[in-house]
C-alpha cells in the first residue's frame, strides 16, 4: 500500500493572478469528495472559486456515466461552452470523472474546444495538465489506476462541519448494470491509521460529522488483511475520535454485510443509526442475472440481523425497474420483498443500458418503456406507503437534528437531518449549519418531517468556514 499514498505537492501558480475557477459536478458522492479535491488544488494555485460562468477563468465539468442521460448533460454543456470560448479565448476546459474515463478521446473529437480531458485517477494531476494545455494544446490523460486517495489531496470542503473521508477506491464486483469497475477500477483500500489521522484532522477544525465513501465499503481492508470484518473495526476507531458525534458510510453491498459490522453499528454510539443497503430487485432470477450474489431471503435475513443489532435503525435502498428480461412474476416478487423489508426511503430506478455494462447486451430482453414506467409507478405507492408509515410513528418524538441550513423553499424555515438521516423541517430563527437542535415532530410526508424547534443544544464549533466551492 506504500505506492497509494500521497504524493500530491504545492506547484507554482497557474496562469495569471487572482484567477478565478468554475466547477459543475455531476453524480454520486464520490464525484462531490473528487469536486472538492479539485477545488482545493486549484486553490492551492492561487485560484479563487466563482458562481458565474462569465468570470470563470478555468470551468471543470466532473461527469457521471452512471445515467442514461449523462451523455447529453456533458455534450449540453460543452456546447454552451463553446459560445462562451469563443468570446474568451482564454478560457480553459477540463472534463473529468466517470464519462471522461469511459470516452477520453471521444470527448475532444465531439468538442474540440476542450482543453482537458483526464480520467477518475487523474484527480491530482490536474493542474499539472491545465498548465501543459496553455503550451502545448488539447491534452488527455486517462490512468487505469490511481497513486493517490481522493482525501490525501488538499480540499475546499462544501461544508464546514461535516465531510467526506474516503476509506476505499474502485471495485471488484461485476454487477451487470453497473459501469463502476471499469470506471473507478479495482479494489484498493486505504490503510485505517490513515484514516482515522484525518478524521483527528478535521475534528480539530471542528468538523462534527463524517461519512466513510467508498464504493463497496462492507469489503473495505479484504486487501490489506485476511483478518476480518476490518470495517467494523474501522467504524469502532473512527467513532472514538474525540469531537467527532456523527458517523455514516456509504455504500455497503449486501452480500458483504457481517454480523460483525451491524454490531459495531449498535454498540459505538457516534455510528448513526441509519443504514443504506441496495435491495436492486426482490427476483432471486433477477438477482443471479445482475450478478449481485444474494438471494431475496438472504438479503432479508442480513436485513433482521442489522435491526435486531441496532435500535431505531432507518432503512433505505436502491431499486432497479425493468431488468432486461424481468417478468411480471419476477416484479412482483420485488413488491413483495420491498413491503417485508419496510424501507425508511427508496431511490429507484428505471434500468438504461450503460454501454460497456454486460446489460447492455441483453438489447433482446429490454422490457417495454410502457411496461417499465407502469411498474415503477407501482413500486413508488409501496415504497412511499412504507414511508409515510415510518415517518408517522415518529410524530410526537423530539428528534435532535443537525441543521442544514434554511429550507430551498422557504428561508423563514430550517432544515436539519436526524440520525436517521431523516429531513426536518421547522420554523426558527436563523441558526447556523452545524448547530444541534432538539426538535418536536409534529407532521409527516413520505420524504420529509416537519416539527417544532425545542431547544438549541450545541452551536458550531468549526474555527473558520470554508466558503463553498461554486459546484
């Protein structure tokens, strides 16, 4: 594991004084944790971050592939770029992330006004190739593997008291809708000392909350060690961390979910009580087809040991509509798992091939657009019944709830989350993201609470806020 850690340093500034830098990403957490990479070695330059297109000196597109539709939203906004190049033609373009692992030449061929191109383990050479662009041209630079952990590289952090800490990169399952594994490659854990020295880090900036990213977290340190469940020790370390109250991860695999980590779940008091585990179809047919290495009956069994292990615990999952080759018996047996498993929150899906997936092939099995959006609407009453159902039995409770910040909607009302990750909103008068407040629940709909400010328990204790980068 020697070869995997840092090796960033501080370069000489790029380009002119004071120049300023636009970032728009696209995707899942891991591509936000790459975003704020970014940011903080463009940062590390003498750059400044921007919210307008038109004073960006430097605008880097970080891609998604995951989406059907991702494809578009880059070439969209590569087009729009384009007119903006041409009445500033010292503009520079990156594109990175997934899609730009996936595409590399592809990107510059359709939109040549691109100055860079670099891949998911290009992260930390960034600046190095914006700089090589300005002498020498268009440039792209695509690794297969990487040399550096996301979070080994400087960051301007979205929040100031909560913050992405990477423990694993890649992965080596095969499902057979997913494009991860050859976007993010194979399996590399980060060694847990090091881990835990950056969570110290950033709780003595007064950061109160951590999520652990990566892409299969329950097999995180199969690679370092034949010892196991290493992630329940992880989860134990990492909840000891003096200032430290909140502990999340993502993204577990069923399969690799261990009895042992539901324990260190239920017994480290910092490790919320929300766990996130991708049920992906409730077909055992559908299962062994997508490669996912469980049946529906070992999913739910995996799904008991957890709630028994930790009291009060949320549930939500992943759910894939129109497999190629689902049949209507193999969805109903999906409805029938997703009310036993009475999920807190549902993130579904209506399946898209994603070229280079081995589901892709499978063009001769693609269930009907109509038949698909007629059982995705179907599955959405079941998982928003079971919702609903969860979130009325809090009403009444005094949940305390970080706070986010003041509503999208509404700036005379706050919101915050629970432990559970569940969102709250109340009416109070401004408070600060990162404070902890008691809060009554009063009402509940399918996705959110809504409730009664108590008291104010804790106020931010970060030393100085980090101003968000213009994602």
């Amino acid at each position: 594991m020697q070869g995997y850690r840092s090796r960033w340093r501080p370069t000489p500034i790029l380009g002119r004084v004071a120049e300023r830098y636009l970032i728009r990403t696209f995707g899942c957490q891991m591509n936000v944790h790459d975003s704020e990479r970014i940011a903080g070695l463009l940062e590390a330059e003498g750059m400044q971050a921007t919210e307008e297109l038109d004073a960006a000196d430097v605008v880097v597109l970080n891609t998604c592939c995951i989406r059907e539709n991702a494809d578009n939203k880059l070439y969209g906004n590569l087009g729009q770029l384009k007119a903006l190049k041409e009445r500033k033609p010292g503009l520079r373009i990156a594109v990175g992330g997934c899609l730009a692992q996936k595409d590399r030449g592809l990107i510059q061929d359709r939109a040549p006004h691109t100055d860079v191109v670099f891949g998911t383990h290009n992260t930390a050479s960034v600046v190095d190739l914006l700089r090589r662009s300005e002498h020498d041209g268009a440039v792209m630079e695509v690794l297969e593997e990487s040399h550096t952990f996301p979070s080994a590289l400087p960051a301007r952090r979205d929040l100031p008291y909560s913050a992405w800490v990477t423990i694993q990169i890649g992965c080596d399952n095969r499902c057979a809708f997913c494009i991860v594994p050859a976007v993010r490659g194979k399996e590399i854990s980060r060694p847990p000392e090091e881990i835990v020295a950056e969570v110290e880090s950033l709780a003595a900036t007064g950061v109160v909350e951590v999520t652990l990213l990566g892409q299969n977290v329950n097999s995180y340190g199969r690679d370092l060690t034949r010892r196991r469940p290493l992630f329940a020790e992880l989860l134990r370390a990492v909840g000891a961390v003096e200032g430290i109250e909140r502990v999340r991860f993502t993204s577990p695999h069923p399969k690799d979910l261990r009895p042992q980590t539901a324990a260190a779940m239920g017994d480290t008091p910092t490790v919320c009580e929300h766990l996130h585990l991708p049920l992906q179809s409730g077909s055992d047919r559908v299962l062994a087809a997508m490669h996912r290495g469980y049946t529906a009956e070992r999913y739910l069994e995996k799904l008991a040991t957890a709630r028994a292990a930790v009291a009060d615990l949320a549930v939500s999952t992943d759910i894939i509509v129109g497999f190629p080759g689902e049949t209507d018996d193999d969805f109903e047996r999906t409805l029938e798992v997703v009310a036993a498993a009475e999920y807190d929150s549902a993130y579904t899906f209506v399946f898209s091939p994603r070229p280079g997936t081995e589901a892709a092939g499978f063009g001769d099995r693609f269930v009907p657009p109509a038949v698909a959006a007629e059982r995705f609407a179907r599955l959405t009453v079941v998982v928003e019944r079971s919702a609903l159902h969860k979130h009325q039995a809090r009403v009444g409770r005094t949940e305390r709830v970080l706070v986010e910040g003041p509503s999208r909607k509404d700036a005379a009302v706050l919101t915050g989350r629970t432990r559970q990750n569940k969102l709250v909103h109340f009416a109070a008068e401004p408070l600060s993201p990162g404070t902890f407040a008691r809060v009554q629940v009063t009402a509940a709909a399918p996705h959110h609470l809504l409730g009664d400010l108590v008291e104010v328990t804790a106020r931010p204790r970060h030393k100085t806020r980090i101003p968000v980068a213009a994602l």
